[in-house]
C-alpha cells in the first residue's frame, strides 16, 4: 500500500524556452506524519511512449563515472514537505524542452548524449521517497554513509498518472 499518493499531476503551458512548470499534488495515506523529499533527483523522458518520468528522491550513492568532476563529496540533505495524517501538499519542478542524458563509463567524449526532446507527454511516472522521521543522517558519518543512511531510512512509492492542464478539474480521488 502506497504510504504517499499521488492525486494529481498538473503540466503548464510551455514558456519561451519551451519549459514547463510540473506540480504533482500529493497526500500522506498513512495515520502518522511523514517527511516527504521535495527534491528533484531524476527527470527523464521516452520519447516512444511519451512518458515522462520524474524522481523526488535522495541523493544517489552510485560512482558518477569516469570524466565526471564531483564538486562536494558532501551530500545533500533534500528539502522535506512535512505531512500530517491525510494532508494534501505539492512538489514542482521544472521539465525543460530538452533533457540530456549522460553515459557512464567510455570516457570524456561519452558523457553527454544529445538532448532528448520533451514532446507531449500521454503519462507521468511519479517516484516519491518519504520517511516517518525527517532525512537528516548523524553528522558523524562519512558522506557515503550519509548517503546509505537517507536510502536506508526511504520508503519509495512509485504511480502512474495522466497530467492534466492547470485550468482542467482535478481528477476525483479513488483510493
């Protein structure tokens, strides 16, 4: 059972650069608080089946690949929403005309592939990490240990659902 749900996925109107705002509005199921992350940590899109996928996660522990310079080997804490029991909130983020991708291993002239387009989009794959207690790993642990933590502590729940436009009712709950 899902403990976050996804109750509706709203896409804006492109602006002059193509960009999209994306608001996925969210409820806790559970009967405790939850920290939802509200930070973007993936974003893809596959041009065939024009699903757009969106990750609100924690920091990913995995190796960048080679060629890749990591700035801070310090990670993140995500931003949290903060849910009571029932309580509806909203993530956004923004999806650009063109998401590039990058290859991992094979060098610097590997790592970024061609822009794909973001064309329409039929579904959006919603990928949420929450957690009864907030994400702040001991300050005592080295950063992949941090990381591991984070990942440790995270429920994910994962939805399928069709966006709809900002000015359109939003979908009846069906739990």
């Amino acid at each position: 059972m899902a403990k976050v749900s996804v109750v509706a996925v709203r896409l804006d109107d492109a602006d002059a650069s193509g960009a999209r705002r994306l608001r996925v509005v969210i409820r806790n199921d559970t009967s405790a608080q939850l920290h939802v992350s509200g930070e973007l940590s993936g974003l893809s899109y596959d041009p065939g089946s024009r699903v757009l996928s969106v990750d609100f996660g924690v920091p990913h522990d995995d190796d960048p690949g080679p060629g890749i310079v990591v700035v801070s080997a310090h990670p993140f804490v995500p931003h949290q929403v903060v849910l009571a029991p029932g309580e509806e909130g909203e993530l956004s983020t923004v999806v650009p005309a063109s998401i590039h991708q990058y290859n991992r291993g094979g060098g610097l002239s590997s790592i970024a592939r061609p822009g794909v387009a973001v064309g329409a989009i039929d579904h959006t794959q919603v990928r949420i990490a929450s957690s009864p207690t907030p994400f702040q790993p001991p300050l005592d642990l080295d950063p992949k240990a941090r990381v591991r933590h984070m990942r440790e502590q995270a429920h994910f729940d994962v939805q399928r659902v069709t966006p709809s436009r900002p000015d359109e009712p939003r979908p009846p709950h069906t739990p």
